[in-house]
C-alpha cells in the first residue's frame, strides 16, 4: 500500500492468538487460559515482524490469551491495551460440547442455527463487524489499529468482506495469525487475502 493509499484508509490488524493451553486444563477457563511457552514466543516474534509497523491504538478480547499475544507490541510502542467484551470468542453453547466440531461445521452451512444459549454465526459476525464499525468512529483516516480476537470470530469478520472464506478456511488459520483490514470511507475491504494470513516462524 503506498503512502498516498495510506493517508486515506482507516487500517485495523486483525490478530489471531498465539498458542494457548487446551481447554479444560485444571484451574483456567475461557478467560484465564494463557499463552503456552510456544505461544509466548510466537507473541514475540510476531512484535518482531510489527517493529516497523505504525500502529495507533490496541484492543483486545477480554480472553487473557489474546492480550497477551498483543501485549509485547503494545509496550514496544507504550500503548495501553483497551478491552472489549465484544472480540471473545464465539460460544456455540454454554458448558460442555463434546461435539463441538459438528455444530461449528453446521453453523458456517447454516448462518441462523445456534444451540440453546448459543450464538448463530449470523449474531457473531454482526458482533464483531459492530465492533470494527465503532471503533472506527473513533479514529481517523490514516490510522492503524490492532484487534486481538479468536480464530472463528476471525473467520466471520472476514466473510462479511469475503464471503468464501469458510468452515474450511477457519481451519487453516494459524496460531498466531494477521490480517489487514482497511475501510477506504465507504466499505471494508481484507488486504493482499492470500498473503497476509500466517505469521512467518
């Protein structure tokens, strides 16, 4: 993107979390599971490869694994990490879901179909493209900000611009990931798609 591109696009860095420990470890749950050893050092490394990137404001799930793979380029630039409820992840049920897999495959065929207590794919992607649309209201053109979410929320964020990306997609995403997300005033629109995604090792 040249500088001249730059100056007239609103820019978000849409950040998938490291590696964290699995679901179910004793003593965590959704919103206290960490980072894995891994997981730290691909934080890390994905500051890194950001050294060099002009970035403006930080934000980031309320899940401690998506702050904290965020958290080395915020201090890098002494930037304050703002939490916003509305980046965690989407939850297809409340408790356990052993099959968690079957009705996450069947909500990317059908958008509406959610479990009791659920959320549909429809009401998580409205979520969080509500979440982009607002906070882009309170930056202006030419500034870059950086969003720390999870990998299906991800996926939905970027079928609204995409709509190819799907169940498959969202299985391919990496840990960490990175995708470039610009608003020109008029539309979002996902940045060099195919090349942005992974984070190099």
């Amino acid at each position: 993107m040249s500088n001249r591109d730059h100056n007239t696009v609103f820019t978000v860095l849409l950040i998938r979390h490291a590696e964290s420990v699995a679901p179910g470890t004793a003593d965590f749950d959704e919103y206290t599971r960490p980072l894995t050893t891994k997981g730290f050092r691909d934080a890390e490394r994905l500051a890194d490869s950001l050294a060099s990137t002009q970035i403006d404001a930080a934000y980031s799930s309320p899940y401690i694994r998506a702050r904290q793979t965020i958290e080395p380029i915020a201090k890098a630039r002494g930037l304050t990490i703002e939490t916003i409820d509305d980046l965690r992840e989407r939850v297809l049920k409340p408790g356990d879901l052993p099959d968690w897999r079957v009705h996450l495959q069947r909500s990317w065929k059908d958008f509406d179909y959610a479990l009791p207590g659920g959320e549909s794919s429809h009401a998580a992607q409205a979520r969080v493209v509500r979440v982009l649309d607002d906070i882009r209201g309170r930056h202006a053109r030419g500034e870059v900000v950086m969003f720390a979410s999870h990998g299906n929320l991800i996926a939905l964020a970027l079928n609204a611009m995409l709509p190819n990306v799907d169940y498959a997609f969202w299985e391919s995403i990496p840990m960490p990931a990175l995708y470039t997300l610009l608003h020109d005033g008029e539309r979002w629109r996902v940045e060099n798609f195919e090349l942005n995604a992974r984070v190099r090792r």
